[in-house]
C-alpha cells in the first residue's frame, strides 16, 4: 500500500517528496523557487512574450526581471516560442 501526501498551498500542489526535506530553509528555498518559476512563466505568457511588459505587470525593473528569469533557467524565446 502506497501513502502519499498533498498539500494543496495558494494554488500550488506540494507531494510528499517536497515535504520531506531536511531542514525548513531548503524546503522553503524549494517551494519559493517552484513559485517563482511559475509565477514569472504566467506573467510573461501575460504580456504576449514581451519581457518588458511581463517587467511591468510584476511591477520589478526590467534587468530585475530578466536576472530573475536567468536565475531561474527560463528563457523568453521557449516561453513564448521565439516569438517577442
């Protein structure tokens, strides 16, 4: 027999895997992180692929923005498919 958990957390599914970390800061670092990615792809597919808009509508200047993407391994061109 199998046991999992969710949890479901302002809009995002947390598993069992996500759960089990070996400290609260990393579990927290994981989440953050999971929603930032999320986040910045919602926004960007928002603003028609157009990163200074996506900038604005998140309301974070335009080289913030593009660091945050970098951080998180995104690119506009396979969010958008290559189209800005």
């Amino acid at each position: 027999m199998h046991r999992f958990l969710l949890v479901v957390a302002a809009g995002l599914l947390v598993s069992c895997r996500d759960a089990v970390q070996p400290t609260v800061p990393a579990a927290r670092d994981r989440l953050l992180a999971r929603f930032d990615r999320r986040y910045l792809t919602r926004v960007v597919m928002r603003a028609g692929g157009n990163l200074s808009k996506a900038a604005r509508l998140a309301q974070v200047d335009r080289t913030t923005f593009y660091r945050l993407m970098e951080r998180h391994g995104l690119q506009w061109d396979l969010l958008t498919g290559g189209a800005e």
